[in-house]
C-alpha cells in the first residue's frame, strides 16, 4: 500500500465516490451494508467502505509493507513505527489506529491495514477503550 494519508490510497483518492469504483474495477465480488451502515464493496484483495452520501470512509487490504512517502515500514515493524512515530495513536477495539497516518491495523492479525478518512478519526475515538 503507498499511502498519502488522508489523500490516497495506491491510485484511488479519497474523493472516489461509488459509481467511479464500480467503473474502474467492474463489480465486486460482495456488496452489501454492513453493521455501521457503511456500504461495502469487496473486491477480495481490497475492500471499500463509503457512507450512504457515497463519501468514501475506509480502504482495506492486505499491506505486507506500507509505503509512506520515502519510508517502507514492513507490516511485522507497523505497530513499533506507529508507536514512535504518532504521539495520539490509540487503541479501539484491538486495533491501532494513527490519527497522524490515517490508518488501523490490528498487529496480531495478518497484515491487513485500513486507510481511513480523516473525518473518520473522531468515530474510532468515540469507541470505548478496550
């Protein structure tokens, strides 16, 4: 994944709303609206989230090693990188989320990594702790 944190994800922006992806990738193997209300497009190596206004919220997908302007952190260092690198990381729900790179992962789970929009930082603060 090369990530530009709250700007792009690979080719796709955050701008991309449903009916382009659809254009782009034809359709997916799953679509629904899962527990959050958020649409769901999974193509299997990657999965999008948009709100029901279409705003695309989330990006996930299997990242061995996330690129990050110049910097490669391999998926197995992300946690230690986040830890050091974003002061008001957190954790939600057993994931690690960075505000300051727009991303949750959980570091126990194989190397799946979400992108996150920056309006969707406030929500996965919200959760409860734990």
């Amino acid at each position: 994944m090369r990530l530009i944190p709250f700007v792009q994800v690979d080719d796709t922006p955050f701008t991309l709303r449903p009916g382009a992806l659809l254009r782009r990738k034809g359709a997916p193997l799953r679509r629904a609206i899962n527990d959050v209300a958020l649409e769901v497009f999974d193509y299997g190596d990657v999965v999008y989230r948009f709100q029901a206004s279409g705003r695309l919220e989330e990006v996930t997908q299997r990242v061995p090693v996330l690129h990050l302007g110049e910097v490669a952190v391999p998926f197995r260092a992300l946690e230690a990188f986040v830890r050091a690198q974003d002061a008001d990381a957190f954790e939600r729900a057993g994931f690690v989320v960075s505000p300051r790179f727009g991303l949750a992962f959980v570091p126990r789970d194989p190397d799946w990594v979400t992108a996150l929009a920056r309006h969707c930082i406030p929500t996965w603060r919200a959760l409860p702790p734990g």
